[in-house]
C-alpha cells in the first residue's frame, strides 16, 4: 500500500490583507522505499504542504485528503494526528539549531523522545540515542551524545536531528531544506545519509528544496510547485531529460553546469514569485514566462484567461502549461 497519498490538498490563511491561497490543490503520493522531491522557488508552498501533512497547521484551513497508509488524517482527532506524527511520519527542518534545545545535550533530547513514543526506561533510551547516533555517523557517538548542539558543527547538528526523527522508526521523513545551511560537500553526505536510511529501513521520504540540485541526487518522483500549485510532475529522468513546463525550464537552466562552454551565460527567471494574497490571473508563471512574452498577442489569452489545470502527458508525467505542445 502507499504509505502516503495527497489528493487536492490546499491550505488557505486569512490575514489582516486578506485570504491567502498558500496552497491550492495538490496531488502527490509517496511509497516505501521511494524519495518524493517538491522543488521551487522561496514562497511556492512547499513549507505549507509539509506542514499540512503533518497536522501541524493552526488557524490555517486544509482541505482535501491526507491519507497514512490509508488512514485520513485531514479532519480526523487530534489525537489520531499527534500518535502518527510522533510514531510514524518525522520531519527534518533546515536549521538544526532552532530545532534543537540549546541547555540539553543531543543524547538527552534523543533519548527524551524515544522515552516518549516507547515508554522505554533512562537507560534503555540513552542507549537507543547513542546508537541512531552512530546510524548517522557520528563519530565516537557514546562520548557526543553527552554534548550540546552548540558543540556540534552544522553537518553533525543535521545528522544529529535526521537522528532525532530515527530515533521513533519512523517510515515517512519529511526533509524540508535539510541541507541549504550546509556547504557543498556536507550537503552531499547529509543527501546520502538519507539515502542509505531510504534503502536501508525502506522508509519512504519527501525531500524539499529550491535546489534542483538537490532533486537531481536524490529524487525518485519529482513535484515542481510555483505560486501554491503543481505546475510539472513526473519521473526524475524523464522531468531532467524532457522537462515541459517554460518553470520547470527555467530553473534546469539556471543551474550550474560543468559541462556548459566557457564563457556560456548562467540564465536567471527574470522577475520574482508572485504574491499569493493577489496572483496574477490565469496561470500564475505567466508574467515571468518566455513563451507567453514570445506569444502572439492574440494569443496570449490562453494564458490568462483561467489556471490550466495539471494534464496528464506519457508515463505519468504531468503539466500544467496550455503551452506545452509549442514548447516542446
Ligand atoms: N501562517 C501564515 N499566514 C499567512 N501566510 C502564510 C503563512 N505561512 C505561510 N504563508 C504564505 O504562504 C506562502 C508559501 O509559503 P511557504 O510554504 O513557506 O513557501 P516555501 O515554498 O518557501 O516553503 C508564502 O507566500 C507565505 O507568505
Ligand atoms: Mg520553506
């Protein structure tokens, strides 16, 4: 069964501007075994969706369905969300040091809330702690478990809270931009930590970034998301060899290349994400998009006129852009 399924999620807050449609109808699905990537710029929505999964959202409306292994947790007790959350689905945040308590050591926090979930004793809990410290690969990790986050550097605090999570088996991580405060090379061990646990205890994962970079070391199935919604979804090859969507375009071409030819320009997407408490009509991308700019001017309502819904291409592959057959 898949572990987890999303179907229209949308979440929407009302603010003293007015409502903001965070997100607005989404549709993913994540297996044992598998890495689910959500990729966009900052603002598309994708802290809002992870939250949402979570049941970690207040005073904010969700709607649609969020389904762990078959259990809705969308409108369900409280309680039914709060067991899942601790027991089967953790999530890894971007910045260890605020996610972390500053005055406990790291083994003390570990083994707090593997006590929590497990009812174990001090004793059996430490231990516990010290070990997914050393499943993480930390060094010496009967000694640093004894430590405090201030004394770890930023990639060992990053393997110390992807332990945190471990340390209640869960079978769904969610990481969200769990390496974007690291340098290159930290980040590349921290991805495949993720994935050797992935493998390992088939745990099925969800990584976000504005990293495609990212994406493309780790993900299996890909989401890109701009302003709240889903504009491309698909396989990671065939989303890296075939992209469809002009955003999804943009951003491969803004990533650094080694291959590129000396002197060949990075290309940024010119403008900025839309304001979610008033986007733009139509497809949202539309103001930043080269081939509505390049469009006819008669033609140009096909753009504007409503949001083009995600339409199903070949072998999965999803796209919004109404475009798409002239984009190809
Ligand atoms: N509590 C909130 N109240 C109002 N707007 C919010 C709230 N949380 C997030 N938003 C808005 O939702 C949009 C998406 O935010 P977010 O999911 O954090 O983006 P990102 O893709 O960078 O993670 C942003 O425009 C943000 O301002
Ligand atoms: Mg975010």
């Amino acid at each position: 069964m898949t572990l987890l399924e999303v179907n229209d999620l949308a979440v929407e807050f009302t603010t003293a501007e007015g409502i903001v449609q965070a997100v607005k109808g989404i549709d993913f699905a994540v297996a044992r075994g598998q890495t689910l990537g959500i990729v966009g710029e900052s603002g598309s929505g994708k802290s809002v969706t992870s939250l949402a999964v979570m049941g970690l959202h207040r005073g904010a409306k969700v709607t649609g369905s969020v389904r762990f292994e078959g259990t809705e947790l969308i409108g369900a007790p409280d309680e039914t969300v709060r067991r899942l959350r601790g027991r089967r689905m953790a999530m890894v945040f971007q910045d260890a040091l605020t996610a972390l308590h500053p005055y406990f050591t790291i083994g003390d926090q570990i083994a707090e809330a593997h006590r929590e979930h497990h009812g174990s004793s001090r004793k059996e809990s430490w231990a516990r702690a010290v070990e997914v410290l050393g499943d993480v690969g930390i060094p010496e990790p009967a000694r640093r478990a004894g430590e405090y986050p201030h004394q770890f550097s930023g990639g060992m605090r990053q393997r110390a809270m992807i332990a945190l999570a471990l340390s209640c088996e869960p079978d769904l991580i969610i990481a969200d931009e769990p390496t974007t405060a690291l340098d290159v090379t930290v980040q590349a061990q921290v991805l495949d930590l993720l994935m050797r646990l992935k493998d390992e205890r088939g745990l099925g994962i969800i990584v976000i970034t504005h990293d495609l970079g990212v994406i493309a070391r780790v993900a299996d199935e890909v989401l890109v998301m701009y302003g709240g919604a889903a504009v491309e979804q698909a396989g990671a090859e065939r989303l890296f060899t075939a992209p469809r969507h002009p955003y999804t375009r943009g951003l491969l071409e803004s990533l650094p290349r080694l291959d590129a030819a000396d002197g060949e320009p990075l290309h940024a997407i010119p403008g900025n994400p839309p304001s979610l408490l008033a986007p733009p009509a139509g497809c949202v991308f539309h103001p930043r998009c080269p081939v509505y700019a390049a469009a006819d001017t008669g033609q140009r309502e096909l753009c504007t006129a409503a949001r083009p819904p995600l339409r199903l291409l070949a072998d999965g592959h999803r796209n919004a852009c109404v475009r798409s057959e002239e984009t190809t």
